[in-house]
C-alpha cells in the first residue's frame, strides 16, 4: 500500500468485544474509526487504540437512526478518502422470555444489530468495492441454538447470518469479501450485569453461572491469538484470503 492509509470502521466499539476489535486491528490499520453513542467511553477507546499506533476517528451516532449510516460513510470518505473494512458489532438484543418481551424491545433489537448493520453495509459498498475491502456482521451462537428465553437473541442472530450470505453472494461479484462471526459466549460487562440478575432468581452465584455457561473471558487484543478470528481481514497479520464463517469462501 506504499503510504496509502489502511482504515477499518468498528461499530459499537466504546465496549466489550467491539472494542477489544478496535484494539486488536489497531496493529494491523493505520486508521480505525470508532462509532458508538456513547462519546465519553469511545474517547477512553481512541486513546487506546492511538497508543498502539494507529490514528483514530470518533463518531458518536446512533446507527438506529437512517441518517447514521451516511454520516459514517461520508465523514470517513471525507477525511480518509477510502474504507478497507467494516466490523458491524453494535447491537445488544434483550435475553427475555419471550412472552415477555415487548414489541418496543424487538423493533429495538432489529433497528440496532440488524438495519444498523445493513445500511451501514449498503452505504459503505462502492467504497469497498474501491479498496476490495471485507466485511464481517457479527453474530452469535444463538442463531445455532434457539431457545424461549433467547428467542429474540436467535432470532436477530439468525437474520444477521442471512444478511451475511447475501453481502457474500454480491461480494464475489464485486471483489468484497464478507463473512459473519459467530463467537462463543464471553464475559463482557454486559453479559456479567445479564448474570448479575439471572443468576440470583435461579438460586446461583454470577461465578456458577458463568462455569455452567463457559463464558471466556474478554481478550484484549494485545498479541492475543485468541482473537484470529480476524485474520480474514485483508491486513490482519495473517492475511488468510480462504477464511471463511457464514460468508462465502474465497480462494
């Protein structure tokens, strides 16, 4: 790329996961840019991520929002001039019964992880066709395992997969890799508040359940091989063009 800047995108990345990824392709971008709606703790993420070398661009918005999407695209054209990947992350589903849940919770659910995701994908095409960047839509396993008091969960999952697919079939037209993640359960700050309520109405400590669920730890992506499931990402250190999730393969 000669001194062409590499920039990757991370929704929801002021968190968990999403922001142990902002952390992790910090090594391998020149430029990570880090939406959320939560500025303060997407600052406390920049900084981070500036402190393993690479530059930074925050964008407080919230992607349930139409407008959001466009923002994100053009600010980083404008600024960037190109985009080689984006991580669509952002998304909390509610684990409620779902004879609970209202339909306020589900279209929340769905506005966030699923059309979050979608028009972000949509509006970001032509420059990742530009770059033949990647795509990753993370998942979870949920989508493989449904149950009633995750039903809303499965459900988004499940449909993030689909969409995942279809990304895929147009990205072997277009030069765009796209896959979908679907990581085991891991200990987050918002799965141990989850734990914080469930485990004590069914007479459990946080820790037991968290044995009986085989939560992981959050890695922090400092070197951490357990965070490889990247390395479908052209840039990543290993740069593995044939990996592959629920996206299509690319040799």
């Amino acid at each position: 790329m000669g001194n062409t800047k590499s920039v990757a995108i991370v929704t929801g990345a002021s968190q968990g996961i999403e922001q142990a990824t902002a952390l992790r392709l910090a090594r391998d971008f020149s430029v990570i840019v880090l939406v959320a709606m939560d500025k303060d703790n997407l600052e406390k993420a920049a900084a981070e991520v500036r402190s393993l070398g690479a530059e930074t661009m925050v964008l407080a918005l919230d992607l349930r929002q139409p407008q959001s999407a466009k923002a994100i695209v053009e600010g980083t054209l404008e600024r960037f001039d190109r985009i080689d990947a984006l991580l669509n992350i952002a998304g909390s589903v509610p684990q409620i019964d779902w004879f609970q849940m209202t339909d306020a919770q589900w279209d929340d659910g769905m506005a966030l992880k699923l059309n979050g995701a979608r028009r972000l994908t949509i509006e970001a095409w032509d420059a990742l066709k530009a770059s033949s960047g990647s795509v990753v839509l993370m998942s979870g396993g949920a989508a493989l395992d449904p149950k009633p008091g995750n039903a809303a969960v499965a459900t988004v999952n499940a449909a993030i997969n689909a969409l995942a697919k279809a990304f895929a079939e147009q990205g072997i037209k277009d030069g765009v890799q796209v896959n979908s993640i679907s990581p085991g359960a891991v200990m987050t700050g918002r799965r141990r508040a989850f734990f914080e309520t469930w485990a004590p109405a069914h007479n459990l400590t946080v820790e037991e359940q968290s044995r009986n669920s085989r939560s992981r730890p959050l890695w922090k992506a400092r070197g951490d091989r357990r965070s490889d499931w990247l390395s479908g990402i052209p840039g990543s250190e290993m740069n593995d063009r044939s990996f592959w999730s629920h996206g299509r393969r690319r040799d």
